[in-house]
C-alpha cells in the first residue's frame, strides 16, 4: 500500500485509462471468440459436422449421430504373437484381452432398412490388463470415399435434403464426385458391392493407418483389418425384411462363437499414410495378429456399447495415430455425438424399463 | 515486530504469475480444441489433460502457501461493496481452479475412457461410467470454463483498475516485492 494519495487524475487521463482497461478486456474476449470459431461461422467444427449428420438424417434422440443403427457384441481377442515384435501394446503380447463390439450400418438413421447400404462396420474397444484401451471403428470398404474432413463434409453437405423436395439433391451428389477425382476408387468398388446377408461373413477394414511402436521406439505404419473366418457359400444374399442382420447374428451366435482373423498390414516405403481414400497395392507383408472371437450378442438401446464411444485415437501405448487427418476429425466428432446422445439416454425406446439396473 | 507487509510473499507471487499464464493458456486451449476438427484437436487435447493436472497440484499448494502466509491488507478507504467483491471473486477463483480440472477428471472417468496423462501415463478412473453422470459433467466443465474466463476478466478488470485509476497499491502488491 503506498502511504500518499496519489495525485488525483484529470478527467481526459482517467477516461483514456478506462479505455485502456476495456481494450486490454476487448482483445482477450475477442481472441477467446476467435480461438473458439465464434468470428468464422463457416470454419469446420464437431458441432457444424454432428449438424449436418442430423439435418440430412432427421434428429433420433439417444442414437449415435451417424452409424446409428447396430448391435452389441461381446467377446476376447486372443493374440497370436505376431505383432509383438512391432508394438510393445499389451494386447498383442500372448494372450487374451476381452472386448466390447458394435456392428453397425453407416448412416445416421436407426431405422434403415439393412439392405439399403452394401456397407457395414464395426467398432471394437480392446481393454488390456493395465487399464489402456485400444478402440478402432472399421468398415467393410476397402478405401474410404475422401481424404480429408473438408471434403467429407462436402460429401455430407452434398446429401442434405434439398429444401424445395425435402430429398438429396441426386445432381448435388454428383457434382460433388465429378469435383473429387479421389473418391474413384470408392466408386469402383461401390458399383459391385452388394448388402451382405450377415455381419459375421463380411471382413472389416481400419482404412486410416497408424504406428505400431516397438521397444525401441522405432515406428511401423501399418492398416488392419479384420478377415472372417466363417465363410457363406459363394451367392448369398440379403434375405427380405429390414432388420435380417441383427437376428442372422443372434442365430449363428446360438450356435457357436464367431472368429475374425487380425491382419496388420506392414506398408512399404512410399504408401500413403495420411490419406485413407487411396490403397495400398501391391506386395504387403502382413502380420495375422490374432483371433477376435464374439461370443454374445445385446440390442443397442441399453447393451454394453451403448455408452462406448469408439474414438479411433484412443489407443494404448505402442499403437500411435498417423497423421491422416480424418483420424483427429473423427475423434472430435465423435465427441460432440458422444456428448448430444449421452445427454438424451431416457429418450430411447429401452431406457426406460432398464436404465436402473444399469451401473 | 514489523509491519505487516504490503507484497505478497514472493512464493504467493510467483504461484499467482504461473498459474494466471497456465490457466489463461488452458482456456484458449479448451476453447480452441472444442472448435477443431484438425490434427489441433489432439495436438491441444494432449496438452489440456497434463495440464489441468498441474493445475489441480499447484492450487493445492497455492491454498497451503494461502493460509501460511500473510495477505497484504485491503486499502482503508476501499467502498464496501468493493471488499466484498474482492473476497468472493478470489472464492470463486480457488473454487473453479480446484474443480474444473476434478470435472475434466470425472468427465473422462464417467465416459468409461483410459484416463491418460501421457501415451503410458494413466490415472485411475474417480467415477465409475454413466452415460447421464458424464453428460452432466461434460457441460458443468463447459460452462464452469465459461464462468471462470469471466471471472479472470473481472479480476484483470480490477486489478488494472487498482493500478491505473486508483493507484492504491493493490496491483503492486502482487506485482513487486518491495514498495
């Protein structure tokens, strides 16, 4: 405390000082708004892509904001040993870590009909002993349509309901890959593909890559992918009704375990490791690091999966993300569904009669 | 017997400067981070953990240095009102700094994630998982940060109003050590 009273201000310094005080507030409110994307509405946001995703699939209270129609599953991963030379990640070391699986449709509404897309995915979270996790969503895609999240939201604007019609806009979408030469292999392989009549015969691909990390820190980009190893005779196809996929599953369930096969693939100098919609060709050295086994099976609205978000970056030590960058724009994404769907858990249909028994 | 001081004790002083640049840095952090979609996403999601972290530790300390060491008397002539708001802003300031990194904590806990200081460094899960329990606690972390970047702009509002209308110093108190 000084002992004098200063000598009092004019009027003009005190209001310059005023001032100085509010421009010193100013600028920090004002970096604050732009940091957070407040002076840009058209910068590319969570929130801006979860909106699209409920703008061209209507609002579904409690449901994942896209892949929203699924199924829990549950069973182990039993680690072969292969990969353990390449990633210090527990759960390739020998042995079995258990895990939590959603098989899904990709779209964003829960009550499409199973054969209204010939893609399925599936999300799996791996819990090692020491408490890390590995999750990964996957796809039964071999290449992603885009590279990037500027051009995935592209493709989603490109799906939004034309206002005058209340339906995508068929001319929008094409435009969009007329405009994107990169989603031609995504194309080509969508010409042929067909709805599967079971997720238990489709394989799985991570399509992003990552780093597995040995000992010594040396870093191994690589894909993986899941391979069925039970096979439908050649010509099966999807049965008629819209719900097939998640009581073909029930049923073979019933009869025994399922078993996928987890293939790294190790990439050769020059593959493309930040840009998921081009492939990988050629010779490939591949790692078969174990079996995936499910052994059980739970509907979504109040099964184990329901309350996991399969976040591709949460990873144990010894797997890293690569620096494709639709790897961080899924997470963040995630994120803001994550939060929108856990915020409306008493609004789905099974809630109600469930959700006290639940932990 | 001396005088009680006019400065704050020169630990109190350095705790204060630290954690203003540590927690002015971890609001632009989160208000950056949940506006990206980019590689900026995790490169500052991977700062915001172990930092809110260092937070939580330094205020624990900060209290113990708070009330183990003098505090530097209000001006005599400071209008009531104004004493008052000193007292409940700087309440309000240890309260949020104290429990927005336990909600960022309980937030992860409660959405079943590994809470993950490092790429090996784990904590161990404050609440078990709950979706509504996470919910909850996810927009309390956000509108708490909200409320405590308010706060430090009334508090710099203050502090600069001590400094350069009134000239009493009170800025000076956490500024300098000696008059």
């Amino acid at each position: 405390m000084v002992d004098h009273t200063p000598p009092p201000l004019s009027g003009s310094s005190k209001v310059l000082r005023l001032a100085g005080i509010a421009a010193v507030l100013a600028a920090l409110v004002g970096a604050f708004a732009y940091v957070n994307g407040r002076l840009d509405p058209a910068r590319l946001t969570p929130g801006r892509i979860v909106n699209t995703f409920e703008k061209n699939n209507g609002l579904h209270p409690g449901f994942r904001r896209n892949h929203a129609k699924g199924v829990c599953v549950a069973g182990y991963f039993e680690s072969s040993d292969a990969a353990r030379a390449y990633s210090t990640a527990q759960v390739f070391r020998e042995g079995s870590v258990p895990v939590e699986g959603r098989f899904a449709l990709p779209s964003g509404n829960p009550y499409a009909p199973d054969s209204s897309v010939p893609i399925r995915s599936l999300g799996l979270r791996f819990t090692q002993a020491n408490g890390q996790q590995w999750r990964t969503g996957m796809n039964s895609m071999p290449v992603f349509p885009v590279g990037t999240p500027e051009a995935f939201f592209q493709q989603l604007k490109a799906a939004s309901p034309d206002p005058s019609t209340g339906k995508p806009n068929p001319a929008a979408m094409a435009a969009f890959f007329a405009s994107h030469p990169e989603t031609m292999p995504f194309l080509q392989w969508v010409k042929t593909a067909k709805p599967s009549a079971s997720y238990a015969t489709e394989s799985y691909n991570g399509l992003n890559a990552f780093y597995l990390v040995d000992a010594a820190g040396q870093r191994q980009a690589v894909r993986w992918g899941l391979v069925p190893l039970s096979q439908d005779a050649a010509g099966a196809t999807a049965p008629d009704g819209a719900d097939f996929l998640a009581k073909d599953l029930a049923q073979r369930l019933a009869a025994g375990p399922l078993k996928w096969q987890l293939r790294l693939t190790l990439a050769n100098p020059g593959d493309p490791t930040d840009d998921a919609s081009r492939q990988w060709t050629g010779e490939h050295k591949v790692l078969n690091a174990g079996t995936l086994v499910l052994e059980s099976t739970q509907p979504q609205d109040d099964g184990d999966c329901r309350d996991i978000n399969y976040d591709p970056l949460i990873l144990p030590s010894g797997i890293e993300a690569s620096a494709d960058p639709l790897l961080a724009a899924r997470s963040a994404a995630y994120a803001s569904s994550y939060l929108r769907r856990t915020s409306e858990v008493g609004s789905l249909p099974a809630a109600h009669s469930s959700q006290e028994s639940r932990p | 017997m001396s005088a009680p001081s006019n400065h704050f004790a020169p630990l109190a002083r350095l705790l204060h400067w630290l954690m203003a640049l540590m927690i002015l840095a971890m609001l632009f952090i989160g208000a950056g981070m949940a506006a990206s979609v980019s590689e900026r996403h995790e490169w500052l999601l991977h700062l915001h953990k172990p930092l809110g972290i260092a937070i939580l530790l330094l205020v624990v300390v900060r209290l113990v240095v708070r009330f183990s060491t003098d505090q530097p008397p209000l001006p005599k002539d400071l209008p009531g009102w104004q004493v008052l708001a000193a007292k409940l802003s700087h309440v309000l300031l240890y309260a949020l700094m104290l429990v927005l990194p336990l909600l960022g904590w309980a937030m992860i806990s409660a959405a079943g994630d590994p809470v993950m200081l490092s790429s090996s460094l784990q904590l161990p899960a404050i609440l078990p998982a709950n979706p509504t329990t996470f919910a909850f606690l996810r927009k309390a972390h956000g509108y708490l940060a909200y409320l405590l970047f308010l706060t430090v702009l009334v508090h710099l509002a203050a502090a600069l109003f001590h400094g350069w209308i009134r000239r009493d110093g009170v800025l000076e108190s956490m500024v300098r050590g000696k008059d």
